[in-house]
C-alpha cells in the first residue's frame, strides 16, 4: 500500500508500510484479502473507507472486518449495587465521549450490513463475549482510560474521586464484567465486477 517501505522484517521477509487510510491512494483490485482490526469504529469517513477497501480486492477477494460493539458491557458482579451503578455512569460516560470524536462505539454490530452495502456477498458474521476480571486486558484498558481521559471524563461531570473509585473496582477481585461483542464479519467481493 501507499507510504514510505521499510526494510524487510527479519523474521517473516514482509516489508511495511505505513499509510493513511482516509487519504492515501490505494491499488483497486489488487488484494485477495483485506483485513481491518478495530479501525473502521474510530473513523467518521468508515463507509467511505470501507467502499476503498471493498475496490482494493481482487473479484473474488475476501475482506475480513473485526470491531467492537462496546455499546453494552455490564458488570456481572461487583461488591454492592453501588459499585455497579458507578461502572454503568463510568462505561456510559466513556462511550458518550467517545461517540464526541466521532467514535461509532456500536460499530462491530453494524459491520455485516456496511459490508452488504459495499457490495460484499456472502458476508457471514461471528460473535464473541468473554469474562472480564481484574487480570483482564479489558479491565486494564478501561483503568488506563481513566488516567489518559480524566480531563474529558471530568469535563463530562465525574469527579477525581469517582475515577480513582473506578480503578479500585476494576481491581477488586470479586468484580467481574462481560467484554465488549467483539463481532469478526467476513465478505467476498463477487466475481463479476460491476
């Protein structure tokens, strides 16, 4: 793709290149897979990329797109109904903020019927759910939110306190929460082009 290669790793033989995918010119019909991990979510041009994407395959190629659906994680168990009200204001406070730079947190959900849209057949969708603990990556990343976002997250009406709360609870060992649906879609570009 687009930008400046890199050397070969030294391990596969595989050259990198960094690209811009909202701005950089890409090949059409070049790819017989296209892979996009938690990407499309984050960017307000998504169907547009999405319809790059779709003309970047080969007539027969397969596109493969693996996004969140973080619009509902509960807490399963917490300490108290106290702690699991202050983890649905925290995780509906983040998904308000990141909705605010155009973050489309139900995004995983919606990726089937993009990829229909797109022009993509036979367009076949998994989901999954794990258990979040405190030895979670998941839970990790919401505590590392609450530092990285705390101007935001206060700017929205939580209060050092509450935050500091929340990282104590991600941690407690009794807490337990469900994982954002991780929804991996996958879908051919048809044989006839139109």
């Amino acid at each position: 793709m687009g930008g400046r290669p890199r050397g070969p790793d030294a391990r596969t033989g595989h050259r990198h290149r960094r690209h811009d995918i909202v701005r950089d010119p890409l090949p059409e019909g070049e790819f017989d897979l296209v892979h996009a991990r938690l990407l499309l979510r984050l960017l307000p041009e998504r169907l547009a990329v999405l319809d790059r994407l779709v003309r970047a395959l080969r007539p027969g190629g397969i596109m493969q797109i693996d996004e969140f659906d973080a619009a509902r994680a509960p807490a399963l168990q917490a300490p108290d109904s106290a702690a699991h009200d202050l983890y649905r204001t925290f995780t509906t406070t983040k998904n308000r903020l990141m909705s605010g730079r155009n973050v489309d947190v139900a995004w995983g959900r919606k990726a089937a019927g993009a990829m229909r849209w797109a022009g993509l057949v036979d367009v076949s969708s998994q989901c999954r759910l794990e258990l979040w603990t405190p030895r979670s990556p998941g839970l990790r990343l919401l505590a590392h939110h609450t530092r990285h976002l705390r101007d935001e997250f206060v700017r929205a009406g939580m209060t050092d306190g509450q935050l500091a709360d929340v990282r104590a609870l991600l941690a407690h060992p009794g807490f337990r929460a469900c994982s954002y649906a991780m929804h991996s879609v996958q879908g051919r570009r048809p044989k006839e082009v139109r």
